[in-house]
C-alpha cells in the first residue's frame, strides 16, 4: 500500500474513512464532508480519501460528483474496508431514544431500528460525528464503528449484523494520475440519441474489456441531462480513448487503480 504525506478524510476520528485513511499515511487530517477533501485537494494542500461505493448502498454520489466537479482531480489507489455497524450508547437500550447516523449506516440498519420502536433518527455527516453527537446526548444512541464508539466512550454496544456482506471501497484522491493499474475510470456525457450509451459501450466490448461498473448522475447544469461514471478492467492506450471520445460529448480519464 503506498504511503503518502497529508491525507484529508471525513472525520472525525474513529469513522470507517478514517481507518482508510490510514492505510496510505500518517498525517491525517479529519474534514466535514467530501466536498470540503475534494476543495482541499483542488487547492494541492494534500491527497484525500473518499468512500466511492457501498456493496449494499451502492454509489455514493457526492464522490462522484467531486470527481466530475473537479477535472483536475483523479483516482490513484482504492481499499476495500469491512464495515462492522454497532448500536452504541452510554446509556441502557431501553433509555435510548434517539439514534444518530450517516444515512447510508441507517438505511442498513433500518430493520433492527424498527425492531426498538419509536425512535428519533437524525442523519450525519459520518458515523464517528454521529458517535460524537451521541456522547453527549443521555437518550442518545449512534450507529458506528467499534473504534468511533471506544473513542466517545459509547460502552454499551450491540453489532448489527447484516444480511449480506457490507464492505465500503474507499479511493485515493490526487493531483497527479496513473494510467498502469488495472481498474481504470472515466466519466462521459454522451449525445441524447438512440443507441448512444450502445455504441460507447461497443468500444470496449470490440476490445475485449470489461466493464465492471456503470452509473448514472444528472448534470446540475441541465435538466434531464446525465454523465456516467464507468469502471472498467483492461488495457488502455490513445487509440482507445480517441474512439470512446468519438461516441462522447465530453470524456474525463479519472486515472487507475
């Protein structure tokens, strides 16, 4: 795993962003929220580390709009981190009345959270800030990781276990890119016609190389107009970029991982 120097993550510590983070350094400074690491980046001040996907959530938007925001800004690692989501309180289950957390955490807990009742849930920036918020509420309850809940000194906690794997991947973010891994990205608008997205995707196929992931996000600047964020594995090189280019109003190579 690479190690790098001042890393910007969404704080504060104890989230699931913030055990990435340090997987590639050591210098690690906490920020509100990933557009706050995607605008400290911009201004070449560090590297950051966002989560880009949820194996049950799915994408999470607000990366992917920064990586289109902000041309300038690319991939250049990725980790995956097991997410392991625990009710914690200072106070005994039956006191807890309201629970705190980022939405994504409280969409997969949405089950057990039916199971307590009538509880106030409110959605945070992260799971350590909403550990945080629970330290000092006496009906308080967050759904966070272990460590966040050691760090605000929650000790009263129950792990949630999930029906399927829950697993995040997390991106290194940068100023500069890497065109040599072996996951590339891209992001595309294409022309509003049929078989537009048919024939971008033909370019890849004709080459052999698999896509292994594509999603769509609406342009804040149009109505009913999208780009695409696309992954895919294989070999690159100009003559591949020029032909999807041919089938794009506007492509940005995002770098490799």
């Amino acid at each position: 795993m690479m190690k790098i120097s001042v890393v910007f993550y969404l704080g504060p510590p104890g989230s699931f962003s913030h055990e990435a983070a340090e997987r590639f350094g050591s210098d690690l400074k906490p920020e509100r929220s990933i557009s706050a690491i995607f605008k400290r980046v911009s201004m070449n001040e560090g590297y950051g580390v966002v989560p880009v996907e949820n194996s049950i959530e799915g994408p999470v938007n607000e990366t992917l709009d920064g990586l289109f925001r902000y041309e300038d800004i690319y991939v250049m690692a990725s980790v995956e981190i097991p997410i392991e989501i625990f009710l914690a309180s200072k106070c005994d289950r039956g006191r807890i009345r309201r629970v705190y957390s980022h939405p994504h955490a409280i969409a997969e807990a949405k089950d057990y959270l039916e199971s307590m009742g009538d509880l106030e849930v409110v959605r945070t920036n992260s799971t350590s800030e909403a550990a945080r918020l629970a330290s000092m509420d006496e009906a308080g309850a967050a759904l966070c990781s272990k460590k966040a809940a050691i760090e605000y000194g929650l000790s009263n906690m129950d792990r949630i276990d999930p029906a399927t794997p829950n697993i995040t991947r997390f991106v290194l973010i940068g100023r500069e890119y890497r065109k040599d891994g072996s996951r590339h990205v891209m992001l595309c608008i294409i022309p509003d016609r049929p078989g537009s997205l048919h024939s971008l995707i033909g370019v890849l196929a004709n080459r052999g190389i698999n896509m292994n992931m594509i999603y769509s996000r609406p342009l804040r600047d149009s109505v009913w107009k999208y780009y695409f964020y696309i992954e895919f594995s294989g070999e690159v090189d100009e003559d591949l970029f020029a032909s999807m280019k041919q089938q794009s109003v506007k492509i940005l190579y995002k770098g490799s991982f």
